[in-house]
C-alpha cells in the first residue's frame, strides 16, 4: 500500500529555516567566493567542459573540484560559513553557468553531503567525517532515494538492524549523485529493533565499508559530467557511532531540512542556466546574419529574447523574495517549493528557447546551449519533481484555508 505521497512535510513548520540562514555579517567573503568560482569556472571548466561531459566526470571531475575547495580554501573557512545555505547557493549559481553537471557534483558533496554532516553530527562526527568533505579530501553523498521509494521518499525499505556494537544496513539506493566516486556516504535506513523500531534515521558509511557497493555511472540525458548510481548495502556493519547525529532527533526532519536547501540551490541553479541561456542566445542574434541582416533584427527572435529576460527577472526576484523572507523568519515550505517549480520550469523553457535562436547550431554539442537544455531538465525532476513540488504547494495552500 503506498504511503501518503505527501506524508514527508507533515512536521515542516516545526523545522527551523537555519538550511536558508542569510550570511549578513559575511557578505564580503560571499562576493570573494562568487568571485573565485566565476574566474575558475570560465578558466579551468569551461575548457574542458567537453571532456568531463565525454567521460561522465571521470578522475579529473575530483582532481577539478579538490582545487576549487583548495583556491577557496574550504579547508580553513569557519562552519557557520560553511553550513551556510547563501554560500554553497553562490558557488552553485557560478558554477552551473558553465557547467551544471559539474555544479550538481560539487553542492552534492558541499550541501547535502558535507553541510548535513557538519549540521547534524556530533563534535566526534563533524571531526572525524565533516571538515574533510567540506574540504573535499573526501567526496561525499547523500542517499534517500530507492527503487521503490521516489517521489513517495519516506517509504524507504532500507533496513538497519541492530547488532552486537552497531548496526547492519542492507538496501539499495538509486539515481545518488556521487555514488560512484564517493569516499563518504550519508545514507538513510529504517531502524529494525528497539527502542528506535520502524524510524527513518542518517547512517555514515565509507567506500571501506564491508557490505557496502556501488554501480557504475548511469548513462543519463544531461547532467553527464556528474556520475549518478547505485548504492548496494548487503549486512554492512557499522560501529553503532556512524548513527548520524542525536539517535532520538528524527530523520525525517534531517531529510526535510536538508531537501530544502536543495530546492533553494536547485532554483539559484535555475537562474545560472537562464542567464547564460539568454547571454549565448543574445550574442548569437546579434552576430548571425539571415536575409541580408543579422538575426536579432526579427521581431520572432526578438520576443524569445525578452521571454528569455521576463523569465530571469522573474527567477532572481523569486530567489531574493526567499532570502528576505528568510531574514524576516516567515520563510515557508509552499514557497520554496513555489520557487523551485517555477525556476526550473522555466530554465527548461529559457534554454530551450536559446537552442531555437541558434537553429541548427543550438541542436549540436557544439554549441552549449544544447548542453544547457539537457541539464536543465533535471532541476524539474531532482529534490522532488514539479509535480510533487505543486503538491506540497496545495497542501499548505489548503491547511492555510482551512485554519
Ligand atoms: C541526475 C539525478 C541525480 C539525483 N541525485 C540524487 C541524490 O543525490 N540523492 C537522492 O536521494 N536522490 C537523488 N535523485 C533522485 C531524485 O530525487 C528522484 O529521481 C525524484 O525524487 C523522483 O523520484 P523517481 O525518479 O522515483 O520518480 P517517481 O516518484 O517514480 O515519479 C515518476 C512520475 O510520477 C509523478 N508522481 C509521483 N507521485 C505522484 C503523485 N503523488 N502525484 C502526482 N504525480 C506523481 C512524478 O512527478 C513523476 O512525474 C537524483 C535523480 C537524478 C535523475
């Protein structure tokens, strides 16, 4: 019998916004940040953004990521910076205007991975686990999605039982960013036993793990420079310690929290593909030329360019509106699921028209708009598809109305 499809937001309003927290007294560090990832992204991926698409990341998507955290300096930032929500969101922004798929890798192990570590763990854990992800001597992951257990994310089969001194976890996971190349694996499973019987609770495993495989890279429509696979947990036993965070704090909630700050990362990756969308398709309107003038001087060219422009508009307001009310403490799930829905609808739509105005050129990789509308479609269907996002949005519309 499925689950509730919307079951996983029933305890959201008890959650605290801390995932969006504004970075007020660090706001110049924020713009150094945004500073080294535009500069880096623009010399060292785009030139080889090709290459890392080619080969679905590969060896050099980690030796690239491991010197971005090192020209930034991951490894010395304070926490309260790094589980900052504005600063990863900055650094995907920039990121994803070059290369998506290199953008989704690097927030998979900075945000959901390293944050949810530094955020939940104990001093011990954050010690042992946190600060090397978050620096990226370790890839990290993070894994709540199963074969059965999709949109309805809650109905999880992954079993932790309990054993002399830990635990031992078997399942699988599917569609994780970062599972094939992962050294840190934050995983989800149900607790089988007492006194935690049937909840929903984050494990800490290693790629060392006995018990613990992984498969190979999925071949996927875009997003191809970010490995996406399986995870197998066959009676992989883990010292009762690698048990994430508070044993009695739900997991739900740490799922909730962090699934959140994904949709808020997913829209400002929204915006990075809109804006370079309409940046490439503009350029290209103004330099070709088709009955005797360039492309730009049609009206039908034109009003996709101002689609194109109403859309970003539309996106950074939406993302600056979410900030302030973040700010203000009246931040709501409706919406940042809203924001998420309506950012990733429309880098769909901005990229897809970039592909029109280039014509033939925006169909082939030789031109990156065509890149750009692939990875774009996985804003509508990661961290929850658009249509689980509108439902949230309704029933918080409808709790609202009925109060
Ligand atoms: C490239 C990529 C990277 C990912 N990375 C991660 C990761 O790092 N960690 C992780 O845990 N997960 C990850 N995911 C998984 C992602 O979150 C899921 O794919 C997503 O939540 C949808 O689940 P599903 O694929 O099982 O689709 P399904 O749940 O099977 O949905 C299929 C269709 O049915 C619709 N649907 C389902 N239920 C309802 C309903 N109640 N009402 C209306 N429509 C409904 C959906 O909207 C969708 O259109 C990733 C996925 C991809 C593709």
């Amino acid at each position: 019998m499925p689950s509730n499809p919307t079951h996983e937001y029933d305890d959201l309003r008890m959650i605290s916004p801390m995932t969006v927290s504004p970075m007020t007294s660090t706001g110049s560090l924020l713009e150094e940040a945004a500073r080294i990832a535009r500069h880096f992204a623009r010399a060292r991926l785009l030139p080889q953004a090709r290459e890392l698409e080619r080969d679905g990341g590969g060896p050099q998507l980690i030796v690239l990521m491991r010197e971005l955290a090192t020209t930034l300096g991951l490894a010395e930032l304070p926490a309260e910076v790094l589980a900052n929500a504005d600063f990863s969101g900055t650094l995907l922004y920039e990121l994803t205007r070059v290369l998506p798929g290199f953008a989704l890798s690097f927030g998979a192990s900075l945000g959901l991975c390293g944050q949810s570590l530094l955020r939940r763990g104990t001093p011990d854990q954050q010690e042992r686990w946190a600060r090397s992800v978050l620096a990226f001597e370790r890839i990290g992951c993070w894994a709540l999605t199963e074969p059965e257990a999709g949109s309805d994310a809650f109905s999880l089969r992954t079993i932790a039982r309990r054993v002399d001194g830990g635990f031992a976890l078997s399942g699988e996971k599917s569609f994780i960013t970062n599972a094939p190349i992962a050294d840190v694996f934050v995983i989800f499973a149900r607790i089988e036993g007492a006194p935690f019987d049937g909840q929903v609770r984050p494990f800490i495993l290693e790629r060392a793990d006995a018990g613990l495989a992984t498969g190979r890279p999925l071949d996927k429509m875009g997003m191809r420079a970010s490995p996406t696979g399986s995870i197998y947990l066959d009676e992989a036993r883990i010292p009762a310690d690698r048990l994430l965070g508070d044993p009695e704090e739900s997991g739900k909630r740490a799922a909730i929290e962090t699934l959140l700050g994904e949709r808020a990362g997913l829209s400002g990756m929204a915006l990075g593909i809109i804006e370079e969308s309409l940046q490439l398709a503009t350029a290209y309107a103004k330099d070709r030329r088709q009955f005797g003038q360039p492309i730009c001087t049609f009206q039908a060219v034109q009003l996709r360019l101002a689609r194109m422009y109403a859309a970003q508009e539309t996106v950074r307001a939406l993302l600056e509106r979410g900030r302030a009310l973040v700010a203000s403490g009246d931040a709501s799930l409706a919406y940042f699921c809203a924001a998420k829905y309506t950012a990733s609808t429309l880098a769909t739509a901005c990229a897809l028209e970039a592909v029109q105005v280039l014509g033939g050129n925006g169909y082939t990789a030789e031109y990156r708009v065509e890149g750009l509308a692939r990875d774009a479609k996985l804003l509508e269907i990661g961290g929850g598809t658009s249509d689980i996002q509108l439902l949230a949005v309704a029933r918080e519309l409808l709790k609202a109305g009925s109060s």
